[in-house]
C-alpha cells in the first residue's frame, strides 16, 4: 500500500531541493570545523538509537528522529517541516518500505543528500512479505500480485548489525576526522548484538516446536526467520486492516486449540480486542495475551534502548515456548 504525496507537497520538496543544492557543496567535515553541529535525520527509533552508538560522545553531532510522537510508521506522513529538517541535514537515515515512499520521493528529489535506506542497506537478506495459512488478505490485493519487501528489517539483530556497519561508514565519510571512534563505537556495539544474537540461539534452540500465534499485524518475520520460528497471524505487517474476517477468527481459535497454544500475541500499541475475540473462540477461552515490541511507535521520552527492547522480546518468546 502505496503513500502519495500531494500536488502541494511535491511542489514544496522541489523548492527545497533548489533552496538546499547550495548549501550542500560544503562537507559536513569542513561545517563541523566551522562549529556548525552535523545533522543527521531518522524517521524511526532504532536508526536513532544506532546512530546514538556509533556517534557516542561526540558533541559536534545533533541527532533527531521524525517519528517521535507515538505515530506509527504505516500512518505517519512528513510535514514541510520535516521535509525542510531533512533537505537541510547532514545524512538521512529512513527505512526504504513501502510505508515511507515519501522518504524515497525527498531522496530523489535532494540528488546531493547523503542518506541510508535501511532496506537498501541489507542487499539480498531483506525478505517479500508473505500470506500465510490462516492470514487474511490485504484489501485490494490481487491473486498474483508481485509482494513487498518486508520493510521491519530492524526487527533482525543480523540486520541490525549490517545496519550499523552503513552507519558507520557514512558518518567516516561524512566527519573523516572522527573516523576512528565511529568504527570503534560500531565494533562495540556489534559485539553486544552478537552477544544478544547467542542468547536468542541459546534459548530457542531448546525449544523442540517453536510456533506461535499472533491475534495481529505481523511485522516480526525477520526475528522469527532467524531463529526458526513458525507462525499464524490475522494480517501482514504493513496490512491496514483492523478487523478481522469471521473465517480468520476461526481459523485462529481452532489452530490455538489444534496445538495447544496457551498464549497468544499482540504487538505494542494494541488494543488487543482481536487476540481477545479470538482466546473466546478456543475450548478453554483462557490464554494469556503477551506483547511484542515492534518499536513502531517507540518515543525518545520513553527512554529506551534497542537492544533492552529486543531482550524483552526473548523473554517474552521463553514465556510463550
């Protein structure tokens, strides 16, 4: 499902591009000299949050992400504010899915924009979105349609890794006089996503039937292909649909009680009134409803950390395997 911008806002980026083409001949490095701080944009909070690691303490580097307000990803468009913040940045760092089209229409419209399309940036790892069994399909979609690529490649600690080593890299070009600390900071932090990365194999690698059953959208194909976990969901991860058909209801409730499902998962930001319509079609209506974060919606007042949030989500895949 496609973002348009409109006439209006097409018209806007081209004057920015025009406004901005100048201010571009000049390095980050050289403007960093000069006491201006580097500026670098994020639409969501893993891309801040990694941006944080390998910046570290540098003090010449401003850090901002659009998608700051509890807005979800799938609904949130640019303001000319926004578009303006970027036009004028240091990097662009976006996701490069189909729910942030408009990110890519900025890119293409800012020839002299350094940016990293998160997407982009893991080559042949990303993965199509895919129907499963049970899973009800978009509206509008056609038999045969060519599927997306799966834009939540944050929620892979190996993409995760990939991600920071672009980071790293475009920052060295962009303030070479700080080359050094970005790729130590990267290297650091990698070594923590590698250490996450063991206990998540060390944990599910116990488990013997590895399925769970999500009453949602489903944006965590990257977490579970990597560990081999099998899955049921009512939607797709980018699916505007909110509710579900009777057929997907049933299906769900009869597959919970077919394998004995005592838990059932929502992501974060849910009302859970489908997971809950779905435990009151099961035999015994009691199965526990479980989150897992998406950071879809994460806030920087929420003060939290990638890397916290992904080990929240091992313990909430122990609690359910």
């Amino acid at each position: 499902m496609k973002r348009f911008i409109g006439i209006g806002l097409g018209i806007l980026m081209v004057m920015m591009t025009l406004l901005g083409c100048a201010k571009k001949d000049d390095t980050a490095a050289s403007a960093g000299k000069e006491g201006k701080k580097i500026s670098i944009v994020t639409t969501i909070f893993p891309a801040y949050d990694w941006v944080k690691q390998v910046v570290g303490d540098n003090k010449n580097v401003d850090i901002s992400f659009l998608i700051d307000k509890g807005v979800d990803l799938h609904s949130y468009q640019a303001s000319a504010q926004d578009i303006a913040k970027i036009t004028d940045s240091d990097l662009f760092v976006y996701v490069g899915g189909e729910s942030d089209g408009w990110a890519e229409d900025i890119v293409k419209e800012n020839p002299n924009l350094k940016y990293i399309s998160m997407v982009d940036s893991i080559g042949k790892a990303a993965l199509e979105e895919e129907l499963v069994e049970g899973m009800q399909e978009e509206q509008g979609e056609e038999e045969g349609e060519e599927c997306a690529i799966d834009e939540h490649v944050w929620l892979s600690l190996a993409n995760a890794k990939t991600i920071v080593g672009a980071i790293e890299a475009k920052l060295a070009e962009i303030d070479p006089d700080n080359k050094s600390s970005y790729e130590k900071n990267a290297n650091d932090y990698i070594a923590k996503l590698d250490a996450l990365d063991k206990e998540y194999q060390d944990a599910l690698s116990k488990v013997q039937d590895k399925t769970i059953l999500v009453g949602d959208r489903f944006p965590f194909r990257y977490l579970v292909n990597e560990y081999g976990i099998k899955y049921y969901a009512a939607f797709k991860g980018c699916d505007a649909n909110s509710e579900a058909s009777f057929e997907t209801v049933k299906f769900l409730a009869n597959k919970m009680d077919e394998l004995k499902l005592t838990k059932i998962f929502i992501i974060d930001g849910s009302k859970g009134d489908l997971a809950k319509t779905i435990v009151e079609n099961t035999k015994d209506k009691n199965a526990k409803v479980l989150v897992l974060d998406s950071m879809q919606s994460t806030k920087s007042s929420d003060n939290a950390d990638y890397l916290d949030i992904m080990k929240k989500n091992l313990e909430v895949l122990k609690e359910a395997l």
